[in-house]
C-alpha cells in the first residue's frame, strides 16, 4: 500500500477548505429561495474555470485537483440552477 505524501495532505486540506466554502452559499440559496445577490456572469465563469481544473487534474492524475474540483463543480452547478430557478 502507497504512503500519503505530505503534498496530497495539503492539496487535500486545500481542496477541503475551498470547496467547502461553495456550501454555506448554495445552503443559503436553498433555504431562502433567493439568489438576487449572486453574479450569474461570476458563477458561469468559476463553472468554467472549475471544469478546466477538473480536466487538468484528470490528466494530471492528480487526486486532490480531480476530488476537489469534481465536488467543487457539483456546487457550483447547483448556484447556477438555483440562480436560473429563483430569479
């Protein structure tokens, strides 16, 4: 069995605490049905940039980029639905 590396710990703290930070957004939009406040120019563009660091991490075969990104995506996805849905 590998050995985690001090780097994929890090990459996968990182990966926790950013991708974590989409959650209280996309609980709020759910919770109060609004999403006014929100920048559909801004969340098309994360979207993009997200999709982007998925492919790299995917050909990087990078775990903490791919886990990250891919969860992050999922997120992201979801403000932009709720941001269509609740305008």
């Amino acid at each position: 069995m590998e050995s985690v590396s001090v780097t994929e710990v890090i990459g996968f703290i990182a990966a926790v605490l950013t991708t974590g930070g989409f959650v209280p957004q996309v609980v709020k939009a759910i919770k109060t049905k609004s999403t006014k406040d929100i920048s559909l120019g801004m969340y098309l563009t994360i979207t993009l940039g997200v999709t982007l660091w998925l492919l790299y991490g995917i050909l990087l075969r990078a775990a903490p980029v791919i886990v990250a990104n891919g969860v992050t995506l999922i997120l992201v996805s979801m403000m932009l639905v709720l941001k269509l849905k609740y305008k």
